[in-house]
C-alpha cells in the first residue's frame, strides 16, 4: 500500500492528455484493438504483473517478463510518468498429428506509472535479469513519504479533562 499521496498524484493537464492519446490509438487500431480479426483479442491480450512500492526514498517499478527479452522491452521517463513497453511474440508452431492447444497469451504491452514532479530522469536504473525487469527512480526530497505521527485517543474523563485544559 502507498503511503505517498504524491506518488498517486496526477496533473489534471497530464491526464487529460493520456486520455486524449488513449483515444486516438483506440480509433487508429480500427475503433478497438480486442475486436481485430486474428488471435484472440488482438495484440493487447497480455499484461504483466506490475508491483510498484517505495523504499529508502526510491520507488522501485518491478514488472514479471517472462519469455521477453532485454531487446524488447523499452524504458522511459516522461511528464506523464515512467512508461514501459515491450512484446512478447508468437511463435508459430504448426501441429498436425492430434491437436494442439495454447493458453498462453502474447502481446504488446504499456504499463504507466505516475511520477511525482521533480524526478531527475537521468537518476534513473533499470535492469533486467531472470525475467524480472526493475526500475530504480530516486524520489525527489519533496516527495519523500513522511513518517506518520501517531495520535493518542482519549476517551471518557479524559476527554473531559482535554477540553478544560484546552479552553
């Protein structure tokens, strides 16, 4: 769970400007992409497990890519956020004695994640081992999640005796 409201933070102008981008590819595609004849929902079938946390004032973006190489896979830093792209491509294999049968799905793929303002983009790391690509942004000290300060609840008397002493 983010405790940092401004990793979760989006500019009104930002998100506008993804929608309207989102828009566009819906139609350049043919109105939607899921629809197109040929494999089963078109080219966007898959999307991989994305786990964002932040830790030691750095947010750390881990997304699982396996059966995709370093190659295709592409990093960047943008105003809208950190943006990851990549596809995991079929392979044809033609079976013609019984049948033959695939579950598992391929695709291209975009994950999005929002940055706080500030981000110094050339801080940024990322690597790729074991089918697991990580990305490092250090946070800027603006952003830094703040220690929560804990609150003691009075009840009763207690809360009785606060309020003369407050008034």
């Amino acid at each position: 769970m983010l405790t940092n409201k401004e990793l979760a933070h989006v500019e009104p102008r930002t998100f506008v400007r993804r929608l309207l981008r989102d828009f566009d590819r819906i139609f350049e595609e043919g109105f939607l992409p899921i629809t197109r004849p040929g494999r089963e929902f078109g080219d966007f079938a898959w999307v991989p497990a994305l786990e964002v946390f932040e830790k030691e004032h750095k947010l750390f973006a881990r997304l699982d890519l396996p059966g995709v190489k370093k190659e295709e896979v592409t990093v960047s830093v943008t105003d809208e956020g950190l943006t990851i792209e990549g596809e995991r491509k079929f392979e044809e294999e033609e079976k013609k004695e019984n049948w033959y049968r695939a579950e598992r799905t391929y695709g291209k793929f975009v994950r999005v994640v929002p940055l706080p303002e500030g981000v110094k983009t050339s801080e940024v790391i990322a690597t790729f081992e074991n089918g697991v690509l990580e990305v490092t942004v250090p946070l800027p000290v603006a952003a830094a999640a703040t220690t929560p300060h804990k609150v003691e609840i009075a009840g009763g008397e207690e809360t009785r005796k606060a309020l003369k002493a407050a008034a």
